[in-house]
C-alpha cells in the first residue's frame, strides 16, 4: 500500500522527514499554510484539527473511569476480535516494542497493550484505555483519522496535530461489521520511527480484514426467511434476505424504509405522497420502481395490496426506537450509526429522520452524559447541533469546559446571523 496513505516510502530517510515535516507544522501553526512535503490527508487533517480547535499543546481527555471501561468494551463487537488481534499482533509488538490500540467508532481507545516500556511512554501522552483520539478532539492521529476518512493511514513524527505526539509514529485502520457495513472502530499499531515504512500500513489494514472475517464467523447469516435493513448513516440501505446482501439504490432504500416501518402494509397513493416532493410524479412511475424492486428482491417478497414486505423487515432504524422507548440511552446511541438515509429529500423520509434524531437528543441532553453528549457532538451530523454543545459544556469538568463553551460561542453566533451570511456547515 503506497500512495499518499503512506508517511515514508521505503528507504526514505526518517531523520531528514522528520525535520521537514517539523519545519512545515511550524509553518503551518504560524500561517495556516500547508508546505512541503505534508501528505494531502495530513494537510486536510490538520485544517479539520483548527476547525475543531483542537489545542496544539493539549492531551486526549481520559472519558471512562475502569468500571465503565470494563462494561463497555466486553459488551462492544470489538471484544470478539480481540483473540485474533492479540495472535496476529501481539509478538510483533512486543518484539519491536510497538504498542497494539483498539478504539471504538467515536476514537475511544479500548485496549492498548504492547511493549511494557513502550506503554509506559505512552501514559505521559494519555495514549491509555478510556482516552478518545478522535480527529475532533486529539487532531490528526492514525486511529482518530482512520475513522474520521474510513480507511487505513499512517501518521509520522510532526504529521500529529498535537505536539506531545510528535515522537511517535502509528498506522490504523478502520474495522467494520461485515454484516451491515457499520464501522465499529480501528485497529492501531504505535511506535518509533521503524513504523514508518510502507509494511506497518499494509500489516495492519491485513489485520482489520482478518477481523471482518473472523467477526463474520461469529455472527451467522440471518436465517432463510429472515429480512434485515440498514439504513442508518447511508444513503444506500444494505438488505438481507434469503441468505444474500443486496445493496438498493437511494429510491429503493427509501421505498423499503417506508415498507419496514409500517409491516401492516402502505397504499400507493400513501408511497407516492412520502416519496416524491414533486406532485407531478405519476402512480406510474411508482409502479415501475415497485416492480424494479419486486425482481431484485425475488419471489414472494413483496407484496401488493397494500404493499407490504413478508415476512416483516427488522431494520436498525426500529432497533433504535426501541431501545429509546425502553430508556436504554446508551446502547440507543451505540447503535446509531447515523441519520436516516441523510441524502434523502423523501418527504416520509425526512420526517423520519428528523423524528428519530430528535428523540435521540433529547435522551442525551436528560442523561447529562458527558460521553454520550460528546459522541453526539464530535459526530459528522452532530458537530453543528447548538443544543447538545450547550449541554455538554454543562456536563464537561471545569478544566474541560474552554473548548466546549468557545464552540457554543461559535455556534450561537453563526445562528444570529442572517441565513443568506452563514458560513457552511462545519466552517469557521
């Protein structure tokens, strides 16, 4: 694996990297320009890092105390895959006295294990279980940027947002449920300068394939019979059935979305008035969407009059409901993977979207969670939601307050502004 991914090509040489990327973070820092020979997805990282005013000098922030740790990751996916990373990992990083991080999909590190030397470096920069490395809140980092781009990246020496990791080189890449395509988080490798070759990052995105599979096992395939939908954080729904995965298009997402929710069965004309905003649109056109559908999904799967799915659809989106309605916050939030189809404009399906994530706030704002608010609020959807910053600046410690409240300012004051004079979603 080569390309811009890469921080040293082999046989560069480290020490004379390590001082130009030194000289362009200094510049950067002074000018906000990006010089040679910063990475574009370093340089994007760093311009997200200032975006999210992330302290050049500042450390992660341990988030989970060992009793809510210990709860936590043996109840998260991850847990089933750490066997296979301890085999596949573990010599390799006690022999170069290189560290192994797990995290989650919002960068909270669940295990780090290793070198015991190497890991006592490391607590100096909270490079420890319970801190979050996420891009939002560390800067750009190998776990926290794997997860903010979905894909394996290393970072070297100054590439690091953050001063205190500067020494420090590691490789990460994303892991995701093999069944629904959810990220559930990154595997790390962390160490000196000999992780900077093209080898640490083609090991570890490896080691993340390995695990998809290995999880796979784990879970068997839904029975024969069995209907699932994903829908959540995708424009594309992943369907299940018949012992296959079918990715839909976004029109046949939204339509099996509706169907889902409401297993009872929908008429046409109810279909036609939450699928479509132009009025024009004629009971035809839906038809011919409905039996496009109808032939991808097979026989017997989709009926008419009304139009119903049999057997009835479990989808993520009910999933979330219901752990909602039964007070679980916390795993109400562990399962959202994000909003509903977000680049739906089905009129249905907007409404859905904007019910589901309202009650979801709500519920983190009552619990006054500072974990589950900063979840929320370092999310892709969330990091412009003013009542959740309020809240979590509320929540925050007094020494972790500053950052939150600048971003409430921030936000409070793009509000006051006339609409046509904002600045775009997640600019300063």
């Amino acid at each position: 694996m080569t390309g811009s991914w890469v921080a040293l090509e082999a046989g560069a040489d480290p020490v004379r990297r390590r001082g130009a990327l030194h000289r362009a973070y200094e510049s950067f820092a002074s000018t906000g320009r990006v010089e040679r020979p910063v990475r574009t997805v370093v340089a994007d990282s760093w311009r997200r890092s200032v975006r999210a005013r992330v302290g050049r000098e500042d450390m992660a922030r341990v988030e989970l105390s060992d009793d809510e740790l210990a709860a936590y990751r043996d109840a998260h996916p991850l847990a089933g895959a750490m066997p296979l990373f301890r085999e596949l990992m573990g010599a390799y990083a006690l022999d170069g006295r290189h560290l192994m991080a797990v995290c989650d999909a919002h960068g909270r590190l669940l295990w780090v294990e290793g070198h015991r030397a190497t890991r006592r470096q490391a607590d100096r920069m909270n490079f420890v279980p319970g801190a979050r490395w996420a891009e939002a809140v560390t800067g750009t980092n190998a776990p926290g940027t794997a997860i903010a781009v979905d894909r394996p990246v290393q970072v070297f020496a100054a590439e690091h947002f953050q001063r205190p990791a500067h020494p420090w080189t590691c490789a990460a890449a994303p892991v995701h449920d093999p069944r629904t395509g959810r990220l559930l988080g990154a595997v790390d490798i962390t160490g000196g300068d000999r992780l900077a070759h093209p080898h640490s990052l083609g090991f570890v995105g490896a080691v993340a394939r390995a695990a998809e599979s290995h999880l796979a096992l784990l879970d068997p395939a839904p029975e024969q019979g069995s209907v699932r939908l994903t829908v959540l954080g995708r424009d594309e729904a992943l369907l299940r059935a018949g012992g296959r995965t079918v990715r839909l298009s976004r029109r046949h997402s939204e339509i099996m979305t509706l169907l889902a929710l409401r297993p009872e069965g929908v008429t046409g004309d109810e279909l036609l008035v939450g699928l479509y905003e132009d009025e024009s649109v004629t009971p035809v056109t839906l038809r011919a969407e409905l039996s496009r559908l109808r032939g991808l999904l097979g026989p017997g799967l989709l009926r008419s009059r009304p139009y119903r799915v049999a057997p009835s659809v479990e989808s993520d989106y009910d999933a979330v409901v219901r752990l909602l309605a039964s007070g679980a916050t916390t795993s109400a939030m562990g399962a959202y993977a994000g909003p509903l189809l977000p680049g739906s404009r089905a009129p249905a399906v907007v409404r859905l979207r904007r019910r589901l994530a309202d009650q979801l706030r709500a519920a983190l704002i009552a619990r006054e969670d500072p974990t589950l608010l900063a979840d929320w609020a370092y999310s892709p959807w969330g990091e412009d939601d003013l009542p959740v910053w309020r809240a979590l600046a509320a929540a925050l410690p007094a020494s972790q307050r500053p950052a939150a409240r600048a971003r409430v300012e921030e936000l409070d004051a793009r509000q006051r502004l006339p609409r046509s004079a904002r600045p775009p979603a997640g600019g300063t």
